[in-house]
C-alpha cells in the first residue's frame, strides 16, 4: 500500500510531494497498516521510533489541510446539523483489508469521555504495546492524503466557528523539521502563517 499522488489542490506541490515522502518513509521503515498491525504488539523502543515518524507525518498533514482549508470560501453560516452515528453497530475487524477499518484522521481533538474507546485493548506486560492503535492512524494518514478534500472542507468549518483552534495545527511543526527538507520546512512555514490568515477575526 502506498500513498498515490494527491490531486491538484491549493498548497504547493512541494508540500503535497513531502508529506507523500514521508508516508512512503512510514511503511518502507514499518510496513503498511496492515503489517503495522500484524505485529499485534511493540517493545517501548519499537513504539517510540514508529511515533516520532507517524506524529511527524501527522503535524505535517494537519499543516497541508490548513492550507487547503484557508483557500475555501467562509461558509454562509455555521453548520449545526447533527450526525447520527450508530452507538452499538457491530461490524467485522478484517486486519488484512485497512480499506476497511474504521479510522479518523484527528486535525482537531475532540473531547471524549474517560476510557472511552471503539476496541478493547489487550493485557499487555508494561514493557509492550498494542500494534492497532498506531496501525490505525497509519491508515487514517494514508486516507488524509488520498482524500484531502473533504477533511479540508470539515476543517474550513471548524476553524471558522473556532478561530482560535488554528494555534492547534501549528504548534507541533518542529515534529518533521529533521524529517524534510529545509527548504521545505520554511516554505511550508510560511504558508501556514499566511493560511492562519484567512481565519483571523481581530
């Protein structure tokens, strides 16, 4: 599985080409989501060196639909429609088909209650981890960049209803520094900086 090419958006190319990079970097070091998962767990060692590369290519993605969502017009009015999501709904774990899972790529977080979660997480001695979670934000990386527009189009939303919340997208950008280029770290900074812009009610 590999990250196929973005389609014509609003941040440089240059961006769009790093943040392919590093995806390609992710599962050429560890593998695809499904082979992250195949693992079913890792040492502390392991864990720490495949969260340094997903938390790079995570802050870079978030900093690219930043862009993106500044070049959208301001919608009319804030949405409140409600979605209705299925509280009990069972569906199958298939972990050879990540196509399938079901992910979400964070750009901002979401309050959720204590211990909430969508899986139970096995017992694991301390020393190891479970493999799905970090498998999972593989997956919803991947699909982040084969389908910016929509994640794009949610965030312009968000962000215009929460100004303030655009300090969330920004202050991570240090994580891929030493994962770029330079030159593509400062052109992504400045476009970030102005896209922050577009958002900024004072």
């Amino acid at each position: 599985m590999s990250a196929a090419t973005a389609p014509i958006t609003h941040a440089p190319p240059a961006l769009w080409a790093a943040a392919r990079a590093l995806i390609g970097m992710i599962f050429q070091l560890f593998g695809g989501p499904e082979l992250i998962l195949a693992k079913h767990m890792h040492t502390r060692a392991e864990r720490k060196q495949l969260l340094k590369w997903l938390r790079a290519g995570e802050a870079w993605m978030r900093q690219v639909l930043l862009i993106e969502a500044a070049a959208l017009p301001k919608p009319n009015a804030p949405s409140w429609r409600h979605r209705v999501r299925a509280v009990c709904e069972i569906k199958t774990f298939d972990p050879d088909k990540p196509e399938t899972w079901r992910v979400r790529f964070v750009c901002l977080d979401r309050k959720r209650a204590p211990g909430a979660r969508r899986f139970k997480l096995p017992k694991l001695p301390k020393h190891l981890h479970a493999a799905r979670p970090l498998a999972e934000r593989a997956e919803a990386l991947l699909r982040a960049f084969n389908n910016p527009a929509p994640r794009a189009k949610r965030l312009s939303r968000r962000l215009h209803a929460k100004p303030r919340r655009v300090s969330e997208l920004t202050r991570h950008a240090s994580r891929a520094r030493h994962l770029v280029s330079e030159t593509d770290f400062h052109t992504n900074r400045a476009a970030v900086t102005q896209a922050a812009l577009a958002f900024n009610t004072s």
